[in-house]
C-alpha cells in the first residue's frame, strides 16, 4: 500500500489545508491539527534512537526558543514541518513545505511496490492458468480411460447427460 498519493506536488500546491499550513502562523493550533514529532524513530532491530542534529533541533539560534524541522507524510503528501516554540510560554510558529527531495523517494518505493504486486498479480494468473490446463488435461485423460475401459456404459452416460 502506497504512503502517498500518486501526484503529491499537485495535492500540496491545490489543497487549501496544505495552502493554509504553508504560510508561517499559528494555524496548527487554530485549526486543531496536532502533530507528533518523531525525529528518528527507533529503527526495526531495536537499536537506539540517534539524538536530532541542530539541523532538527536548534536551542542555539535565539534564546529561549527552540526550532524544529520534522519531515512527514501528511495526507499522502511528503513535507517538512519547520517552526519555532517559545520555552516559557510553550507557544510558537510553523509552516509546512513541501519536501521535493522524500517525494521523489516515495514515488520511487510506490512504483515499485506497483510493479512488484503486478508481478505477483501476473504469476498467479499464470500459475491458475497452468493448473486449470493440468485439470483439464486430467479430465480429458480420465475421459479416454473411462471409454476404454466401459464403452456402453460411457456412451449411455455421455447421451443421458448432453
């Protein structure tokens, strides 16, 4: 199943929540939209979790404030959340834009994932196709021996049933 939507870009540009969450304000908390922000989430071995480089979170830039950069998939769109919060009064500014770069990876794993089920879709249509020819086969063998080995009675059947 495919995490995005087949034309992100378009989505991104014509969608007026992507056009509203592209402008910096405070529009996430205006419009109830929540987000949890993972910056590296623990990978499937269960190894740690590396620790955010100031390129994702940043105290430095201005006191008392920290900026933060998440990329996502938001409603099959990949983007990057970029903002600010204020660390006394937990508030703060952000605006989402749209990450060219991961679309462009997720095209890529969706089209193949595409290609890999049309793959598995084509082999087990061949695979039914050759078993219902086998079966066939075998019916028509089971045939030739049945009139072989009981011809009245092969014959009688053949004309009550056709």
């Amino acid at each position: 199943m495919p995490r995005v939507v087949p034309d992100q870009r378009s989505k991104f540009d014509n969608e007026e929540f992507f056009r509203k969450l592209s402008r910096e304000c405070e529009a996430f908390v205006a419009t109830g939209t929540n987000l949890s922000l993972q910056f590296f989430p623990a990978n499937l071995h269960g190894d740690q979790r590396q620790v955010p480089t100031r390129e994702y979170v940043d105290f430095e830039r201005e006191t008392g404030k920290v900026y933060l950069k998440a990329p996502m998939i938001l409603n099959g769109v990949c983007v990057i959340w970029r903002g600010w919060i204020d660390l006394q009064r937990l508030d703060g500014m952000g605006y989402l834009e749209y990450d060219d770069e991961r679309a462009q990876h997720e095209d890529a794993l969706a089209q193949a994932a595409f290609e890999e089920a049309r793959r598995r879709t084509r082999d087990f249509e061949d695979r039914d196709r050759s078993h219902r020819e086998d079966l066939e086969v075998r019916e028509l063998n089971h045939l030739k021996i049945l009139r072989v080995k009981f011809p009245v009675r092969f014959s009688l059947l053949s004309a009550w049933s056709g």
